[in-house]
C-alpha cells in the first residue's frame, strides 16, 4: 500500500495490545520462552482476537468474508476516507 500518516496507527496499536496482552502479565527466562510466547500471540492475534476495525471478526474470518463479496474494491487501497 502507499505509504500514509494511517498506516503506522495500526502497529502502534498492535505494539500497545501485544504489550498490555502479553508483557505485562508474563515474565521470560530464555529467548525461547518469548519466542513462543510472541507466536501463540501472533496466533491469537491474527486468528480469534476480534478486532473492532474489521466488524468485530477476527483477521482471517474478515479476508475470508471480504472474499464472499460480490464488489471488494471498497476493501483494498487507496480507499477514501469516511466523510
């Protein structure tokens, strides 16, 4: 996508639920331990989180609903911001 102002508010948002979600409630001994820590978040995070900006479903339920669609164009960039 172009690169936008917008687009650094979504990892900002991501780094701010992954800290609150995942840092402050658990401590690391080793790498490994945050390494799989990081990936059952991703998982998480990319699977069953539902997420507010995407009708409340989760990633990979909305792209697979986005692609039952008749017209997806409204869904892929540049998309026109809501007036």
């Amino acid at each position: 996508p172009p690169r936008t102002p917008d687009l650094n508010a979504f990892i900002e948002s991501f780094h701010s639920n992954i800290d609150r979600d995942l840092f402050r409630k658990e401590a690391f001994d080793t790498f490994e331990e945050a390494y799989e820590a990081v990936d059952r978040y991703m998982d998480f995070y990319n699977n069953r989180r539902m997420h507010t900006s995407l009708r409340n479903m989760p990633p990979v339920t909305f792209a697979e609903w986005v692609q039952t669609l008749e017209d997806r164009s409204s869904f892929f960039w540049p998309r026109e911001k809501a007036k």
